[in-house]
C-alpha cells in the first residue's frame, strides 16, 4: 500500500473511531446526568493513550531499536508503520554501504601501488593502505594525522611538489624513507574538496631500466667521438681543388659528419643532464645574457631576419650560467631554424603574475599543428622530418631545454598556430629570482 492511501485510510479510520469513541462517552454522561464529567473522562483517556504511544515510538527511536511490524489501526499505527518501513529502508541501505565500504578497502589494500588520503590543508595523514605502510615506512595507528613531507625529511622536493599541488607532474625517481635503493614515484590526485590522493609506485625496475637506457646511449655517444674525429680528419685532408669531380660528395660528407658530430653532442649532453639531480647554484646576469642571445642569433640569421630583444623583467636569475644559456640559445637558434628569410624574432624577458620571470622566443615562422604540441618534446620527434634535417637540427633540442629547466623547477610552455609562428617560453618560479646588480663598467 502506498503511503497517500495508508494516510487517508487511518485519517478515515481514526477520525471515525474518535466520533464512536464521543458519542458512546456522551451517551454514558447523558445516563448518569453527567455529560461534562463524561467528556473530561474520554479526553483524558485519549490523551493518555496518545501519550504512552508517544512515549513507546521516542523509547524506540532514543534506543535505536527497530519498532514491530503494527497490526493495529488510526493514526498511531500509521506512524509506527511509516517509521518501521524508513527504519527497515535505512538499514537496508547501510548494510549495502557498509559492504560497498568494506570492498572498495579490500581492494585498494591489495592494490599494488601505494595509496593515501591526505589533507589539502596542511598535508596530514587520513588513510593509508598496506603497500603504504611498506613504502614509504607508515605505522597504523601512530602514522595517522601525521604530515605527509615528514616522511621524507631529506628531500624538499616533496614538500615543494605538494605545496603547488601539481597533479599533472608525478614526483618521479624519490629514494623510499625505508630503504635508499627502492625507488619511488608520486602521484597527486583530486579527492575531494578538502583531501588528496597520493598514488605511491615502486619504480626501482623502471629506473634500472633507464639508467641502463642512459649509459647504452651516453657510452655509444662517447664511442662514435673517435670515428667521427677520424672521417673528419681525412675529409679535410681531401682539397676540392685537386678533386674537383669529388668536391660535391666530400661537401656533403662533411656537412652530414658535422650534423654526426651534433647529434652526439647532443646526446651527451643529454644523458648529462639525466644523470644530475642538482646543477650549481649561481647568481645569472641576464642584461649581458639577452646581448649573447641577440649576437648568437644574428650570427646564426645572417640578416635574413628582424632580432628583437625586450629586457621588461628588469631582475636577474639564480642557476646554472652554463646550462640556462645552452637552452635559452636551443630556443633562439630554432626560431631562427623554422622562420622564413624577412621573419621577425623577439626574445622577451619579463615577469609573471605570480612575481616569477619567463623568457619568451616568439618567431613568425610556419607554426606547429595542435596535434604534435604535446610531443613535441620527446626525442627525436620531428614536426616535419624533410624540414628539420634541412634546417641541421638533430631532434633533441626542446629535450635538452625541458631537462634544464626541470633542474631549475622551471616549465617550458609551447603556444603555436599554424601560419602564425609560435611562442616557446622558460618560465621560472619567484624563488628562482633575484634583483638584478649593477653592471659594473
């Protein structure tokens, strides 16, 4: 029976039984010629009633004790009959959520990567589960409401990563606080307003993998230097005008041996930069820097372009001279690559709305599809292969640019449109800037 229809009933039902109820108390007044008396005495047994069955539905509730199934009829019954459905209804359903709970905690502790429901507020420990506990050395209980960065007091990088709350970037290749030779990754997720997600994954077999990737190329690199130097050597020993019916293929030789010779540069420099967690830390004077940047890309253009430089920041940087000035050229010198003769060039250095700095390369070259912006990065990919080796570059420059950067906690942001050119910036955080000195003359 739906509940509209058992309402209406046990309104009927109870309004007619207190009419039979008066009436028979009206007429046993009126026989005793006390009619008033009569009344008084009903109502009072009604209310009685109305209060014992009130009394028994708060004993109920107050207990939380399920009431029997009512057989009776009225109001009363009513109530106690819609309250032992809602009372049969809720506990259905906290059975049903209790066995959900219990599943989803069945299943995230035999998952094989570690998780934890942290704080967004200042990074406490909620929950953890068992490949946790082995990761990164928690103790149920005692490790709950504990900070998350106290884990991991020889590392800054965490407390860094957490306070920017970065859930696009996974902290990669941390040493476990259990044992240094495990290796671990960090992944932040959004939980929920007010808490965090932390995936924890053993990466100690990945990390082999690559460091074994990175000495296979960097020993490889380092054993073509030999031959290189060799071909070289006889190439130049080799005079066009004695041979003049060779001077077409020895050209090309040695331009194809020089882009040899910088692929494996490259490469070293590359597996250099893999290999180091820190670079030094040194004050960057970028007013001399933007005049080297402005030089070097003149040199490179020949006149067949407009260099323009803009020094807005009018600060200095903090890191490595060697390594910033390798990929701030990588960007100038692709700008100056990809942009057609009479293109325009403007190297931009300015500050950030979160007072950080950004060195921006902007060119009105051919611009890059959409589609290959997210890879463009990787090594060795190429937007246009025929393009790329016509224009001598060997695939691993924006590679080399994202690991310097990521050494100085700086990002690279790329934005391009075909047919309009593209725009790829250094963006550093405040702690990267210092105020800039006085040239001394």
């Amino acid at each position: 029976m739906s509940v509209s229809m058992l309402l209406r009933l046990a309104w009927r039902q109870s309004l007619i039984r207190l009419l039979l109820f008066y009436a028979l108390a009206v007429g046993i007044g009126l026989a005793l010629d006390e009619l008033w008396w009569g009344l008084g005495i009903a109502t009072a047994l009604l209310a009685a009633r109305a209060y014992w069955r009130l009394y028994r539905v708060l004993r109920f509730l107050d207990w939380r004790k399920q009431l029997r199934t009512v057989d009776g009829q009225g109001l009363w019954a009513a109530l106690e009959t819609l309250i032992h459905r809602r009372q049969t209804e809720n506990r259905t359903r906290s059975r049903r959520l209790v066995r959900l709970l219990r599943a989803y905690r069945q299943a995230a502790t035999a998952m094989p990567d570690g998780a934890l429901v942290i704080s967004r507020r200042d990074g406490r420990l909620v929950w953890f589960n068992k490949t946790a506990r082995h990761l990164v050395g928690l103790r149920y209980p005692q490790s709950l409401t504990e900070p998350l960065v106290d884990f991991f007091p020889n590392q800054p990088r965490v407390r860094d990563w957490l306070a920017a709350a970065h859930t696009d970037e996974p902290l990669t290749d941390l040493a476990s606080p259990v044992d240094p030779l495990v290796r671990i990754s960090l992944r932040l997720i959004p939980y929920s307003s007010t808490q965090w997600l932390v995936v924890v994954r053993d990466v100690t077999k990945l990390m082999r993998l690559e460091q074994v990737r990175r000495d296979f190329v960097a020993n490889v690199s380092h054993e073509l230097r030999t031959p290189l130097t060799v071909v070289h050597g006889y190439l130049d020993m080799i005079e066009p005008e004695e041979h003049p019916d060779l001077a077409v293929m020895v050209e090309e030789m040695r331009r194809q041996s020089q882009r040899m010779t910088q692929l494996v540069e490259d490469l070293l420099t590359l597996s250099r930069l893999e290999a180091q967690e820190h670079l030094p830390e040194e004050p960057l004077a970028m007013a001399p820097m933007l005049v080297t940047l402005r030089r070097e890309a003149e040199a490179l253009s020949q006149g067949r372009h407009q260099i323009v430089v803009e020094d807005l920041a009018g600060c200095d940087l903090t890191g490595s001279t060697k390594e910033l000035h390798s990929a701030f050229s990588n960007l100038v010198s692709n700008a100056v690559r990809y942009t057609p003769t009479d293109g325009r060039i403007v190297i931009r250095f300015d500050r950030t709305a979160d007072s950080g700095a950004r060195l921006a390369v902007q060119d009105s070259g051919y611009g890059i599809p959409a589609q290959h912006l997210p890879r463009i990065t990787e090594r060795f990919y190429r937007v246009s292969t025929s393009r790329s080796r016509e224009s001598g570059g060997t695939g691993l420059g924006l590679s080399i640019v994202k690991h310097v950067l990521s050494l100085h906690q700086g990002r690279l942001e790329i934005e391009s449109e075909v047919g309009k050119g593209s725009t790829f910036a250094c963006v550093f955080g405040p702690a990267r800037v210092r105020a800039r000195q006085a040239v001394v003359a």
